[in-house]
C-alpha cells in the first residue's frame, strides 16, 4: 500500500464532497435554441448574465478541488500517461502511477508492462497478463503443425501392420420383392330351385343323345 499524510487524505475527502455537489454546466441558450450543444462554453457577450454571474443564472465552473490534489489519483500518486517505453524511465515510485493509452497494442504494452514491474511502478490499467513463452507468428505455427502431423503419421505407419486390401463388393442387384399367391376365385354352384328346372334339362339332354329316326316314305 502507498503510504499518504494526513494532509493528502483529508483534501481528498474535501475534493469528493465537492465533486459530488458539482453541477453539469451548460452553454447559454442550449435548451431553448436546437442547432447548440450542451457542452460547456466561456460566455463573452456584454451583457451575459452567466459571465456576470448574477443570482438565477446557470451555475459556471467553479467548484475547483484544492490544488494541492489537483490531477491526482485517489491513492495519493499523480496519473501518467505513457504511449511509449521511454516514457517510462525518470520516474519516481513513491510519486508517480502509470496509465497505459488505450491505442498502444498488446504487443508493444507486454513490453512496458515488464519494465514497469522491474522498476516496481503502480499500472493503473494493465489488462493482460504475462505469458512465460514468447509470442511466436503464424507462419511459424502453421509450420510446426506440419511437421508434427507428417511425424504422426510416420510413427503409425510403421506400427501398424499392412493389411489385406478387402475385395471390391459387387454392384448389389436390386432384389425383386416375392410375388404374394393369387387368391382363385370358386366358383359359386347354382342349387335348382324347383323341379321344373330339372325336368326340362333331362328332356334336352335326350334329344341330344338320342338317335335321329328314320323318315317315313309316302
């Protein structure tokens, strides 16, 4: 922990009750005229009720925290911004934090997050963690995999013995499906419903078998 005087601490109490009252400051005529924005504007009109800071106009910028605080951090160290390595050196421990811009890449903040823990600075905003193995690129990589791969299958290779190429299968025939049995339809025996019926059919059955008479001679 940073070791802070009493002084520091109760000015920094003050600064948060003061930041807490501080309004949001508007330019004049921001609410009622559209094409203006809200932000904050130094009125240099004659007669400017604001830049005369007369009672019932908008409140302007003077909740100010007490100088000696001013651009510190709340653990008593003043903010740095760093955006290269040199940045970095000529800097005191007991005095100083560091804040990383946020467009510096990954590659160039592991860099400056190495030499600012061997110079045993504070970093504010770190964000990634060391990796032991450097970095390597993706051509590398890919290369690797490579020649790892065509090792594996080398080794296989040569344990595993060589089989028998199996046959190849004969083109499958589609099979015909089996032909179900024809149900065969009986035939229904008409039964004689009277005697008439039967005596007219012994009288043609014997004409028919009969002989033909002779024809009598005049």
């Amino acid at each position: 922990m940073i070791k802070m005087t009493s002084t520091i601490i109760d000015l920094l109490k003050k600064r948060e009750q003061i930041k807490k009252k501080k309004p949001h400051f508007v330019r004049t005529d921001a609410g009622s005229v559209k094409r203006l924005q809200k932000k904050w504007r130094r009125p240099r009109g004659r007669d400017n009720k604001i830049r005369r800071r007369l009672k019932g106009s908008l409140a302007s910028p003077s909740y100010s925290s007490p100088k000696k605080v001013k651009g510190m951090h709340p653990n008593g160290l003043t903010e740095i911004l760093i955006s290269n390595i040199n940045d970095v050196d000529n800097l005191d421990t007991t005095k100083h934090t560091i804040r990383i811009r946020s467009t510096i890449g990954n590659k160039k903040k592991r860099i400056i997050i190495k030499k600012a823990k061997e110079l045993k600075l504070h970093i504010l905003n770190p964000g990634i963690k060391l990796k032991a193995k450097p970095i390597k690129d993706k051509k590398d990589k890919k290369k690797e995999t490579k020649t790892q791969k065509k090792a594996e299958e080398t080794k296989e290779q040569k344990t595993t013995p060589k089989q028998d190429k199996p046959a190849k299968k004969e083109q499958e025939q589609p099979k015909e499906k089996p032909k179900q049995p024809v149900k065969e339809k009986t035939k229904t025996e008409k039964k004689p419903t009277t005697a008439k019926k039967d005596t007219k059919q012994a009288s043609e059955k014997a004409k028919t078998t009969s002989k033909p008479q002779d024809i009598k001679k005049k």
